[in-house]
C-alpha cells in the first residue's frame, strides 16, 4: 500500500554535453519525492520514447542546449504519442529562443524552463501537470 | 481488455503500467497477478549483486545483449530479456534518483529488452518490496532470462538470494583484504562470482583471496552441494569476458535442473513470499480491528514504564483479527 509516486525522466538527446541543469532539475525533483529516471547524455528521440514507455513515465522532462529543439521536440512528442502515451506531459529546459516557444508548445510541450527558473517552479508545476494541483508558480 | 490479458497479447504499454499497479500495490495489480500467477515460472531470474561502483549496471548492458544474440540461436526460447534495476529511495523524502538506464546505452533502443528501473522504497535488503511481483509479470510476458540488479549492496543486503535462480555477485580489483572474502554475508550467496574492471592493478589479489575463500569450505558442504562457484574476470565497458559469463550462468541453470536444486529453491522462495504476506494479511486485518485509540494508550504505558513493550504487545493482540 504505498501511495502514487510521480514518475519522471530526464533526458539530454542530441550532441550537446552540458548536463549540469539536467542533474540540478533530476535533483530538485528527487528531493520533492518524485522518482527520477535519469538516462544521460547523448538520447535518441527513439531511446527517450522507449524510456519513457518502459518506465511508465508521468513525466518526460528534456534538456537542451544545442539548438536541435525544433528537430529533436517534435520527433520526441511524435514517438510517445504512437506508442499510445497520450497522457505522458513533456517539459523543456535549456536555452530556447523566446521565437521557439510557442512552436514547442504547439508541438504539445507543457513549459519550457529557461536558464534561471527557480527549481520550486518546476517542482510545483510539474506536480500540478500530473496532479492536476492548482499551480503555485512564483 | 484488461491489463493482464493484455500483456499476455504483448502490449508493452500494458506490461509498462501493470508493473506500476504491481509497484503501487493497487487492487488492480494485485487481481492482476492472480490472473497472470499461472504464466509464471518459466523464466530464469539473475540477479546481479556487489558493491555500489563495482559496475552492475555496465555488466548487465553487456549481459542483456549477449543473452539476447543467445537465445536467438536457441529457438525454441523467447529471446526477449527483462531487466530491473534497482536503486535506493532517500528516506527522507522517499524520492529516488534512478541512474541505472544511464549505463545500459546499448540495450535502451533494443524492443526485445525490457527494462525497469525500480525505487527501493523504504525495503532494505537490496530490492524493492515489490520486486518479486514485477519479476513476476515480467515472466508470464515471456521475457526469459530476467535480470535483476540490486542496490548497490554492502555485506548483508542478500535477499536477491531467495528471489534469483542463479546469483552473480560482483567485485572490483582492490576492495579490501582476503577476511573480509570470509565474512558471512553477500559473497557467500555467489553462485557465480565476477571480478570487473579486470584490466585495473589488484586483479591477481582479489581474485587470490577469493580463491582462498572458496577453498575454505569444507569438503563435505562441498561434495554435498556439487556446484563451486567459478570466478570470472570481466571488464564490462569493453565487452571482455561476458561470454563466459553467459556460459556459467547456462552451466548453473543446467546444474540447477540436474540436481534439482530449481525446485527446492523455488520452494524456499515460495515459502518465504507465503510467509510474508501471511503476516501481512494478519496484521492489516488485526489492525483493522484494534478499538479507536487503543495502540496510542498502550504506546502511552510504554513510555510512561506502566508497562513493557512486550507486556503491551501481548494485551493489544487480545483483539483478534476479524474474519474476511
């Protein structure tokens, strides 16, 4: 009898080797008692969809630094969803043109966490996301 | 369809969300697994124990890819592999950090394998309450062989000895003397004992010392258990030396069906999962029919030395537990 825990991977697809705000953000939520599947560097959208599937993720959280969003997001939201996750939320982190954001979105991404945002936003959000809480976003 | 069916029919989004049911603990898992209970007991369970560091994650990789090239040449078997990871939860938040997938790059793209990562949640010996459970599913989804990865163990964290068939337990070059090799505890569940990172200084110590301490058993324990556990260098970032231990580990399976040594483990493991939920059951039940307040008064003489903790367990168990 243990309680629904929140399930979250964190993912780095691409080329782009600066995972430091990938483990603070895996940090910060591990500390709000989530379960954080972390998977590393160097992702395929196929090894993320696949992560995400096997762990029965909640959440699929992706950090990005090199400017490969507009490939990489769409090819990732297009591979959960087939795999039939219609559910999974996806957030994105890293450095995204304010131009990109509202593409990302229409792809179905939910936030995108620029460089800055204070990790209790993002723990509150993406619990809201899966809980369905009201947002306590600062 | 409901889940078990499903994941009978091969769904893996079904197998993915059952295993969360079964980790939960939900009503739907639980009629779940009565369902698939009949499916189960075809699979070979592996689990892959040693220090935290040592490289469990990295040999598994390498495993999981080898069995898989393996059983595609033995037809007549599933060659599809399951793998669970665990890793411990904080205890102070009950959050986990799961890195296991990071290490096992080059079967994360692979459908045939399935793997999951698990929470310790609160368990100590090494696996997650419901690892047992999710090995379970696992099977009767037809995956075959299963690994199962411990939390990073330190000397007693063996209770992957009751789940698993066959038991490697991993070292690495330059921990510790040869007494602690004879300490009771982890080494001595090995079935298959492996020495990683084979290409560091130290190989030829560690290996020596476990030598001596497999020569240290005695001659009649050894006649009568027939199987003396090999020691294996490996070095798992490479590939060097997992064949051979693929080969040991389908030696074992063949000793443990000659002997029939599979079924009298099948049923210490049988009996110590009936056990469990046996106590389970009883205390949930007779929690269920202790009056309001009654465990509070009774922690209240505790600690005002009324009584002792004994005496109080006593009178509390004077409320039998309801019928179902």
């Amino acid at each position: 009898m243990t309680e629904k825990k929140i399930r979250v991977i964190i993912a780095k697809p691409g080329l782009d080797g600066h995972d430091r705000g990938a483990k603070v953000v895996a940090r910060a939520l591990r500390d709000a008692g989530m379960e954080v599947i972390y998977t590393g560097l160097r992702q395929t959208p196929e090894m993320i969809a696949e992560a995400a599937l096997q762990e029965d993720a909640d959440v699929v959280g992706i950090s990005i630094l090199s400017g490969a969003h507009r490939t990489l997001l769409p090819r990732i939201m297009e591979l959960i969803r087939a795999n039939g996750q219609t559910n999974v939320k996806v957030f994105v982190g890293g450095i995204i043109p304010d131009a990109d954001v509202i593409f990302l979105k229409e792809c179905g991404v939910y936030a995108i966490y620029g460089p800055g945002t204070p990790t209790t936003q993002i723990v509150a959000e993406v619990r809201a996301a899966v809980l369905g809480e009201p947002q306590t976003a600062a | 369809m409901d889940l078990a069916a499903e994941v009978r029919a091969g769904s893996r989004l079904a197998l993915a969300r059952l295993l969360t049911e079964v980790e939960n603990g939900t009503e739907q898992g639980k009629a779940a697994l009565d369902t698939l209970f009949p499916y189960t007991g075809h699979a070979h369970l592996i689990g892959i124990t040693g220090s935290p560091g040592t490289g469990k994650s990295s040999l598994v990789n390498q495993l999981a890819r080898t069995f898989r090239k393996f059983s595609a040449a033995r037809v007549e078997e599933s060659n599809r592999v399951g793998v669970l990871a665990i890793d411990p939860s904080s205890p102070f938040t009950g959050g986990a950090l799961l890195g296991d997938r990071i290490r096992m790059r080059d079967i994360s793209g692979d459908p045939g394998i399935f793997i999951r990562s698990m929470a310790s949640r609160g368990a100590l010996g090494g696996l997650a309450h419901a690892t047992a459970a999710a090995a379970q599913v696992l099977d009767a989804a037809g995956y075959n062989p299963i690994l199962i990865e411990t939390v990073g163990a330190g000397q007693s964290e063996v209770d992957i000895a009751r789940l698993a068939h066959t038991v490697i337990v991993l070292q690495s070059p330059g921990s510790g003397d040869d007494i602690q090799a004879i300490k009771a505890g982890i080494l001595e569940i090995a079935d298959i004992l492996v020495i990683n990172k084979a290409d560091q200084t130290g190989v030829e110590s560690t290996e020596m010392a476990l030598r001596a301490m497999l020569d240290l058993v005695s001659p009649s324990s050894r006649e009568s258990s027939g199987w003396i556990p090999p020691i294996l260098r490996t070095v798992a970032t490479t590939g060097e030396g997992i064949q051979e231990v693929c080969e040991a580990v389908y030696r074992h399976q063949a000793y443990l069906q000659a002997s029939g040594e599979r079924k009298q483990r099948d049923y210490l493991r049988l009996t110590s999962e009936l056990n469990c939920l046996i106590s389970d059951l009883l205390v949930q039940k007779w929690r269920a029919s202790l009056p309001d307040g009654a465990y509070h008064q009774a922690l209240e003489k505790i600690h005002s030395r009324e009584c002792s903790p004994l005496q109080a367990a006593l009178e509390l168990l004077q409320f039998s537990p309801k019928k179902v």
